[in-house]
C-alpha cells in the first residue's frame, strides 16, 4: 500500500513535456521527463506505453528494448505495464560532476520492432538537498601579530557544496565574535566566501589561542551545514621589558678565589616569547675595565664568574652595573646594579712576566739559544714568597736562573719544524707556601722552515702499462713527490732526465707537467716496434739551495689485435686465389696443401687457427686448425667433380679476431697407366676391359696427348718470343712434376723467409727439393722444384719459377 502511494506521488511529481520536430521529411519525437535524484529503486518514472502510443500487449512481441546512453544502465522498462521504472538509484553530482550547468540530462533511446521504431527521450535529473557543505581543510590556521591593529582583514578557506542552486552554500556563522568577525563574499560563479576580520586587539601574554568553529550553511529545505575549526595563534610583539628581581645587589668575595668561580647568577624575566624573551646579559659603560677584567659575565646564563685572581690588598671592593636586553626587533632593557666586597685571606699567588720573547726562530737555531727571559715574584715574605720556576719535562727547552728572580728559557735539544711546528711552553712558579699556591704563563714559539728535506716519491719504481696505438697527449700516469717543507721549500718541479735512444731524445717520445707532475705520451706507438721504455724523472724543490730526488719510470706498450693474420702459403701471386692440380688417384689422407699465416702481434693475439669457410665437398677434405694441413679424408670417385674449391679462414686469437682468407682450387687429373704399373706391384689385367671400354680409353688418351703437346708448344713460342736475354724470364710458367703431375704456379712475391719456409713445405710434400738461386744481377731469384732423385745441375728453364727480390 505505501509502495503505490509512493509510486503514484512520484507521478503526480514528473511534468511531461512533448516535442515533435521534422527532420528529413521524418517525424523525430524526443519525449522529456524530469525526475529528481536519489529516487528509490523500483519507483516508476512514466508509462511509456501511454505516453509514446504503444500498445501494451503488444511490447513483448515487439521486443521493445531501452538503451541508456551512460556507463550505468539507470532505468529500465516493465514489458508488462509499459512503465519505465528505476533500475539503480541515480546521484546528479555523480552523472554531472560539473557544475557549470544547471541541467542534467539523462538520454535514453527505445526501439520496438516489427516495424522498427526509435523513441528518444531525455530525462532530467533535478538536484535535492543531498550533500552538506564542507570545507577542503577541516581545521585552518592563521598566525596573527598582537601589534596587528584591528579592522584587519584575513582570507579563510571557503566551503564547497556538490548540489547546485538554492542547495549550494548560502551564508557563514562565527561561534566566537570577542575578537573576531565575518564577511560574507560573493563569487562571480555566485559562489560564497567568508573574510575573517580582527574587530579587537590581540594580546598574547592574556590569551595566545583563539579557537573558532566557521559553520557552513546551505540554503536547502531543511538546510545543511559542514564546519571547520579555525585556529589563531597570537604572535608575539616585543611589548614587555626585561625585569629584575632586584635593583642593587651586594655580595661577599673572597681573595683569591680560583679562577672560574661562581659569583652569582644573575635572573631577570620577560613576559614576551621567543627572541622577545631571550635575553642578553653585559656590562654597562658605568662598569670600569679593572672590575670587567676581574669578572666575566656570562651573556646567556647572566653568571658572573671570577676572571682572574683577586687579591685584597690590590682591590677591596668592585663595583658594576649589568644591563639585560631582550632580543626583539626593537630591544627593551633593563638594569641592576651589584658590589662585591672582597674578603681578606692573607695570601697572594706569585706572579709571573714574560720580558722578553723572540717568536718565530729557525728550526735549525742552535742547541743553547736563549728565547725569553720571565720575572718572577710573590707579595708574600718567608716562604710563602720564596718560589720554584718549572716547565714540563717533556719539551726540549729548559730554564735558567740569570740573575735575582729572572730566569732564561733556552733550547735544550735540536729542533724540527715537520715533526713539531710550534711548540706551547708554559711556564709554571710555585711558592713554598702551604699549600702552595702557583701561576703560569704559556707562551706559543712558531718554527720557521728551512729547506731540509728531500722530496720523496711514494714509490722507487712505476711500472706504468700503456696500450699501442695510443692517442698523442694521453695521459700515462701522475707523478707526485711529496716535500714536508713550507712555502718555496715545498714548490715542485718535475722534469725528464734526457736520455738518447736510437738517436731519440726521450722527451720527444713523453712530457711531464712540471707543477703537477701529470706524464704524457707525445706519440703513438706501436707493439711491434717499440716495447718498453726506462728513464728517470726528477722532482726538485724550490729552495736555496734546491733539494731533489729521482725515480725510475718503467713504460710498457701493451700488444693491441691491430695486425691482420698474413697467409705466406700457398703463395698466390694476384688475389687471394690459388689453383692446384693433384692426380685423381689421390690416397685417403694424403695432405694436399698447407695453409701458413703470420701475425705480427704479441703471442696471445698471434696464435692463429684454421676454418673452413667454404667446402665443396664436406666428405672428401679435412683441415687441421691447428697446423693448417689440408688432408684428403677418402679417395676421389667417379661421382666427385673435377674441380674444387676450398676457402680458408685463418683467424688469430684477439679481441675482436682478425682473419684473412685464401681460396685453393683443385683439379683433379687422370695419371699414365704405365705410373700405376709403376706404383704397384701387381701387374693390371687388361682382360677385364670389355673392347668398348678399351676405346674409349684410347680415344680420350690421344685427345689428352694432342692437347698436351698443343700446350707445350703454345708455352715454348710464347716464352721464345718475350725472352731479352740468357737471364731468367719472367714469363708466368707452370712446372708439372712427373711423379705427382700437380702444379705449381709461378709468381712474383716478395722474398721472405717465411715465404721460403711456407714454398718449402709445399714442395717437398710433392718429393721435390726446392733451391733458391740469385740472378747474376742479384735482382731476382730462381726458384727451382727438382726431384729428390735428380742433382741441382739438373734445374731446366722450364721448370723455374722468377721471383722479385727486395
């Protein structure tokens, strides 16, 4: 019963509002309603069914759905009465955080089918009273000077309300109006302020706090309100002076009291806080200078402390006047005046008087120098006025009696400015009294320095590392001598001893800063010339006369991977190509060619190892990565090419790896029958060929011989015709061994020993010995492969390769 009742007061509440516009010679209706926020679950807004013409039975069929343009589903339809009832509570502030607007709208879109139909709908979300004004800060501080004068005005913060109209903030309460009131401001956004101003003066030693409550108040029906604390803390103004607790003070003193002692303690007080309260004791200008010598004045504490000795029969009675000022921006002050009486003990301290004192000496003066001569003496008679002059034992000077109460202080021991620069005597006189009573004087003699030292390396030797290819300029190292003397005695400079090497001057090679002793490399070198480096740099003072020391200086290059590997063998003259012949025949593991390469760096970045890069048969060839050998690792069958190519990567072992490559073509040749007769033991059975085969054999052994003797030919009238003379020619000619009919290709290298060795290697792996001979004109060499079983006169032109000397 309270549900309809509540339904059907909601529906008295909503206003409907039609609008109907043509667009696109379409009727486009938007129907608007207007509800306000907070509205209960479940509660209707409207009967769409009755309001858009629809007919109630007929929704479900017609599927009538809603879609509600938010991130919230808000509303929904009963498909079976054709109202549109609230699916979840809607809050204004959250749908429309801006409050630019007045308005709120919610759109809403139905579709009926069969036929197709759109209904827009707009529904208002109109603001209650929901939400209490607050404040961003709940309690607010404000500092306010009791010397400010009243009608001064002081921003608080305002308070925020999330409705909107007549529920947003109207008006400001102040709970404490003694000291204080309020004005309200307005906003151009209509917006409500409040300015909190002073109506009295404030005075903070009556009250230092004011605590306020600032009430917010809304204009909603029934209103609603948010407050914040709002807390005054008067500052102080220096108003209050400084006060005694009394005027004049007398007090009793006796003689001789220790140095140190307690008087009294001054106390006077402000009412003021912080620096207007702290308070500064000093004597006044009425304060004679023997009585502020006597008597120090603490100016923090206000304790007046003996100074020094006070002897009745000098002084009997002090007198002075003692000021205490506050610390504020204006000081207040006040006085007191004190008389101190002195009481008589009937004793006096010795005395003592320095007459004379020369400071500073030399550290080298001489052993029995005088340097001050002191008096002594007592007011005293007997013993009690007889005295004892001593200073301690452990400095190396002593003291003499010259004449009557006049004693000399003279050195006792050799000095040294860089174990002790001065030295602090004090000089102690003791009378016989008892008990006895003493004084002493201490006096500061300051040594002057001479130059007597060396200056000292903190090393004999430096071993200084140092990577090739270096940048001209790089800094090595930093060389720096240590001289305990002062001033120009203690003034560096560093040089170079010269010293020639390979007709070099060794400061051409490195400098050395002189101030600072920074050394530096003044070129760049290079491992694989230059290696180390030993000279000496001397550091010298500045003194009269000048002291210095030398140290030695130890320069290693370090190897850097600078140097690509060399391949010296096989030799291959253009290129990095070389062709091989070897016979088809080959046996498993017979070594086929020898790859050698250099490297001119250190042994850790010289090591090289071999790879291959390219294999055209894997199965047919083996290399050693180690030595570089090339080994047959089968025998060649008639499916394996004629020809291939191996490419070789030798890389050395830096970081990063160099390397350097060499391709080695091979091709195979078919050998004489009447070699394998030669080579075996067993004769061939020659009836195993069937007539076919016999053929065949014999055709593609006269082609060979033709084509070999074209060949020879061709070679001997080309190198007839280019021949100048009887000396060797440097026609490019090819040796074929006739054991082994391999090839070996004429060039011309450079000749070096590894060249020699490599070439070496590779002919006697072929049974040939190999034998360098000069030209006459020692411009070339003629390298000879002969047989072993051949002598050296036996070299034919044929078979020589020319080489280029340098």
């Amino acid at each position: 019963m309270d549900s309809d009742l509540k339904t059907r007061s909601w529906r008295r509440y909503v206003s409907l509002l039609l609008l109907v516009s043509v667009f696109n010679q379409s009727a486009l209706a938007v129907t608007h309603y207007s509800i306000p926020e907070e509205m209960e679950v479940g509660s209707v807004v409207a009967n769409l069914a009755t309001d858009l013409g629809l007919d109630v039975h007929t929704l479900v069929k017609r599927n009538v759905r809603l879609d509600v343009i938010a991130n919230k589903k808000y509303l929904a339809i009963n498909k079976d009465r054709g109202e549109l009832y609230i699916l979840e509570k809607i809050d204004r502030e959250y749908l429309c955080p801006l409050k630019t607007t007045m308005t709120c709208f919610l759109k809403l879109e139905v579709t009926v089918e069969n036929p197709v139909r759109i209904f827009y709908i707009e529904l208002e979300i109109t603001d209650i009273n929901d939400n209490n004004p607050h404040f961003r800060r709940d309690t607010i501080n404000l500092d306010i000077t009791e010397s400010t004068p009243a009608g001064e005005r002081f921003s608080v913060s305002n308070a925020v309300d999330s409705d909107v109209g007549s529920n947003s903030v109207k008006t400001y309460y102040l709970s404490q109006k003694e000291h204080f009131d309020i004005e309200i401001q307005s906003g151009r956004d209509g917006s409500k302020f409040a300015d909190l101003i002073l109506k009295k003066p404030l005075d903070r030693e009556t009250q230092a706090v004011h605590n306020l409550i600032l009430t917010a108040v809304d204009g909603g029906v029934p209103p609603r309100s948010g407050t914040a604390s709002i807390v005054v803390r008067v500052l102080d103004a220096n108003d209050n002076a400084p006060k005694f607790d009394q005027e004049s003070y007398t007090f009793s003193l006796n003689e001789n009291s220790p140095i140190g002692s307690l008087v009294v303690k001054l106390n006077a007080t402000d009412l003021d806080e912080g620096s207007n309260a702290d308070l500064v004791y000093s004597f006044s200008l009425y304060t004679s200078e023997k009585t502020q010598k006597a008597f120090s004045l603490n100016p923090d504490s206000g304790e007046i402390r003996v100074n020094e000795m006070v002897n009745y029969e000098d002084f009997k009675i002090y007198n002075m006047e003692v000021i205490a000022s506050d610390k504020g921006t204006n000081p207040l002050s006040a006085q007191c005046k004190l008389s101190i009486i002195i009481t008589d003990m009937n004793d006096n301290h010795p005395e003592i008087s320095i007459k004379s004192f020369q400071s500073p000496v030399k550290e080298d003066v001489p052993v029995n120098t005088v340097i001050a001569v002191v008096s002594v003496s007592d007011k005293d008679s007997g013993e009690n006025g007889q005295v004892d002059v001593h200073i301690s034992d452990d400095l190396p000077f002593a003291l003499k009696e010259s004449s009557d109460n006049y004693y000399e202080l003279f050195v006792s021991e050799p000095l040294d400015r860089e174990k002790v620069p001065e030295y602090d005597i004090t000089i102690t006189v003791t009378d016989r009294g008892n008990p006895p009573l003493s004084d002493n004087e201490t006096i500061t003699l300051e040594l002057l320095d001479i130059n007597d030292n060396v200056p000292q390396f903190p090393q004999t030797f430096y071993t200084i590392p140092l990577m090739e290819n270096n940048a001209p300029g790089a800094l090595l190292s930093s060389l720096t001598a240590i001289d305990p003397d002062l001033h120009e005695n203690q003034y560096l400079v560093y040089f170079i001893i010269e010293k020639e090497i390979v007709n070099t001057s060794m400061s051409m090679l490195f400098s050395i800063n002189p101030e600072n002793g920074n050394l530096y490399a003044l070129k760049t070198f290079d491992y694989e010339i230059e290696k180390e480096f030993l000279f000496h740099i001397e550091a010298r003072d500045s003194g009269v006369p000048p002291l210095s020391s030398n140290v030695t200086v130890h320069i290693i290059i370090m190897d850097q991977n600078d140097n690509t590997p060399l391949i010296v063998s096989p030799w291959r003259a253009h290129g990095s190509v070389v062709e091989e012949k070897i016979p088809r025949s080959t046996d498993k593991g017979t070594l086929i060619a020898k790859v050698i390469a250099i490297d001119s760096d250190s042994v850790h970045n010289s090591r090289i190892t071999y790879q291959f890069l390219h294999n055209t048969d894997a199965t047919l060839f083996s290399l050693d990565q180690y030595n570089g050998e090339i080994r047959t690792m089968r025998m060649f069958s008639y499916r394996d090419s004629r020809h291939q190519q191996l490419v070789v990567i030798a890389k050395d072992n830096g970081e990063p790896a160099l390397s350097a490559t060499v391709t080695v073509k091979l091709s195979t040749v078919e050998i004489a029958l009447k070699t394998y007769a030669d080579m075996t033991e067993v004769p061939l059975g020659y009836d195993i060929f069937s007539d076919l085969n016999l053929y065949l054999v014999i055709g593609l052994g006269s082609v060979s011989f033709l084509l070999l003797i074209t060949l020879l030919v061709t070679i001997v009238l080309k190198c007839q015709k280019t021949k100048p003379s009887k000396a060797a020619p440097p026609c490019r000619n090819s040796v074929i061994s006739s054991e082994r009919n391999s090839t070996i290709a004429d060039s011309t290298l450079v000749s070096n020993d590894a060249y020699w060795y490599s070439l070496f290697l590779a002919e006697t792996r072929k049974g040939k010995l190999v034998v360098r001979q000069p030209v006459p004109k020692g411009a070339r060499y003629i390298v000879s492969s002969l047989p072993r079983s051949t002598g050296l006169t036996e070299t034919s032109d044929s078979a020589a390769s020319t080489l280029q000397a340098q």
